[in-house]
C-alpha cells in the first residue's frame, strides 16, 4: 500500500468513526444517566499550560509545538522529537465564592530520543478537593513511540496512580494507544496533521469520597462510575493556515468520545510572532455539562481560553559534555494561560519547557561519486 492509497483510507474511515461517535454520543446524553463526574474529564489535563494552549490537540496543537508533554494528550506526537527535552508546570484552579478555595496540580517529564524511538517519563501531582471534589491524586506515566514511515507515527502509553480522598482510597492502570500522519500540503491548508488516539484502556478512578460531592449527584440523579472516562476514543486535526517570514498561524480541533456516552469538542487557533512569542486561543465544550448546566448561575459553556508564550535560546556551556552529543543551544519556552471556567472559577497556568539542542530541518547533502586510480 503506497502513501496515498494509506492517506485516503485513513481519511475515509475518520470520516466513518466519527459519524458514528458523534450520533451514538449525542444520543446517550438523553438517555436516563451519563457516569461521568463534572469536571473529571480535564483531570489529567492539568499541570502544564501546553495542555490547555495546544487544545488538548491530539495532533500536536494549531502550530504543532512539541515537547516531553506531548504524549500525554498523544503518545505517538513524541515520536518527532529529536533532542532531549523536558518540562515543568503548575495549574491552579480558584473559586471566588464567599471562600476562596483553590485546587492545583503539578507535573514533571522528560523526553529522550534513542534510535529505537522516543521514550518519555512524566509525573503528576493532582490536588482537586476544593474545587472539583476530585480528591488528591498522584500519577505517573511511561510512553514509547516512533516513527514507522516519514509521515506516519506510533506510540504507546501505559499510567499508574493512587487517589486519596477524604479516607477513601483507589488506583489508575490505564493505556493509551494513538497514531497520526502529516500531509505536506492540502488545498490551501499546510503542515496538516491527521490523528487518532484511544484513551483510558483500563482501570481508572472511581467512586468518591466526599458527602458533599455526593449528595449533589444524587441531585442530579447521576451516578458515579469511573473518572477520566473509560475507553475514550478521540480524533484530531491541525494544520497551519499561513506560514510567512515572521508570522505563522495554525488552527486545530478534536472530538472525543467518553464511553460512547459524551461529547467533548476542543479548537484552538494559535500564532507565532517572529520566531519567539506565541500568542494562543481557544475553546473546549463537554456536551453533558452544557446540557445539564444549561440556565444555571454557571451557564454550563466555558469561556475561551487565551495564552502566551515566549521562546528563547540559551548557549549551552562549552564543555566536552554537550560537544559529544551535539548540544550547541537549548531552547526554553516560558507558558502562561488563564481562563474562566465557571462563573466564579478561573484557571490559570504557568510552565517552563526545555530542549536541548536543535532541530535538523536540512537533510545532509549526500554526494554519489567514483575513485580515481592513480
């Protein structure tokens, strides 16, 4: 099978899933109950402003920015790094209500390309009892991938964690499978980028320990299964709309499936300005919130998120130890974001990423001739 017979069925068959994602989700949101808890959905999304600038795009963000936090969201994007890259960020969320309350959540990881493919490290610390009623939770998660073609890409995700909550206690074994292609240019879209991935093939959290927590479901007559959602199947696309000089501007967007019982829908459009500063927007939408909020204080719609960033390069020390693997220059992105959730909650994240070296973007010229006999 050549590439584009691969580039059509692939199209056709997104085409088909999500027909069929799309109506078998829209109509379990009127069935009698969705066993999803409010809010959960983004839990692993916090700890890092690039989750929430690159719209939880499983194809890499509007102007695909990549880095050891990428195989979170998918864990076949690792697969296009080519240096060492790690990362490190903190998202709060605050509610200013008569109290102010606050959740937050941290995260740690690390990016290496070998040439048996990319492995990735990442950790994180999830504090979500004030706000979400989602307990104290601490994950860790390893993901492999590479790239099968120039164009075609892999990977493979596996998490661990444990949840604390007001002395009720549980655990997370989960997998993540996902796939994405390039196509170098389509109509006047470029850079676009096709994705897949299936999320949460496992054991999740479930329950809750809260009283509080629990006698609002019971409000809304829902109960409580499991938190992310299991088997989420999810689709992807993103592409750069204008590339000149010193302006690029990309836009992305992907729908997910929780359980074949929800609908989640992220876009996100985002701008690189000279090389060095990001500016990002965008918008996320869960149907089953939207639809039972709908008329309350909250309005059941978040706002759009916008962000900011801003890259720069570092020259690494002169020592033996950089020379020997290349390392000229690192360079580092500083993330910042911020949105209103909720009437009385917004959520603001700061992040720091790093990669060490940089990347080849001119194939080696490679010469083909004879030897001379003297």
């Amino acid at each position: 099978m050549n590439y584009i017979s691969l580039k059509r069925g692939l199209g056709r068959w997104l085409c088909m899933a999500a027909f069929f994602f799309v109506g078998a989700g829209g109509m379990a949101l009127f069935a009698d109950e969705w066993k999803q808890a409010p809010g959960s959905g983004s839990l692993l999304l916090y700890g890092h402003p690039r989750f929430i600038v690159n719209a939880d795009s499983a194809s890499g963000g509007p102007l695909f920015v990549t880095g050891s936090y990428s195989f979170t969201m998918n864990p076949a994007l690792a697969a296009d790094l080519q240096c060492l890259s790690a990362d490190a960020g903190y998202t709060g969320l605050l509610k200013a209500a008569d109290d102010i309350t606050n959740d937050a959540s941290f995260h740690l990881g690390v990016g290496i390309p070998t040439r048996f493919g990319v492995f990735s490290v990442a950790g994180q610390g999830i504090f979500a009892e004030n706000v979400l009623g989602l307990g104290n939770a601490a994950l860790g998660r390893l993901g492999w991938a590479r790239d099968v073609t120039s164009n075609f890409y892999l990977g493979l995700s596996v998490s661990s964690g444990a949840l604390l909550y007001d002395g009720y206690r549980d655990f997370f074994v989960a997998a993540d499978v996902g796939a994405w292609i390039r196509v170098e240019k389509l109509a006047f879209f470029k850079q676009v980028r096709l994705s897949i991935v299936m999320q949460n093939l496992g054991k999740t959290f479930t329950e809750y320990g809260s009283e509080d927590t629990q006698r609002e479901m019971e409000d809304l007559k829902i109960q409580i299964r499991s938190y992310p959602a299991l088997f989420t199947p999810k689709a992807g696309v993103a592409a750069h709309l204008v590339e000149a000089k010193n302006f690029n501007l990309g836009i992305s967007a992907d729908i997910a499936f929780p359980t074949f019982s929800n609908i989640l829908f992220n876009a996100g459009l985002q701008a690189l300005i000279a090389e060095h500063v990001y500016i990002s927007a965008g918008w996320d939408l869960d149907l089953w919130e939207s639809v039972q909020e709908w008329g309350n204080e909250t309005g059941g719609v978040h706002l759009p998120y916008v962000g900011i960033g801003i890259k720069f390069a570092v020259k690494t020390p002169d020592s033996q130890l950089f020379k020997k693997r290349g390392v000229d220059q690192t360079d580092i992105t500083v993330d910042g974001t911020w949105q209103r959730r909720e009437k009385d909650v917004h959520l603001h994240s700061l992040g720091l990423s790093a990669s060490f070296g940089v990347r080849d973007t001119v194939p080696p010229d490679i010469k083909i001739g004879t030897i001379k006999n003297d």
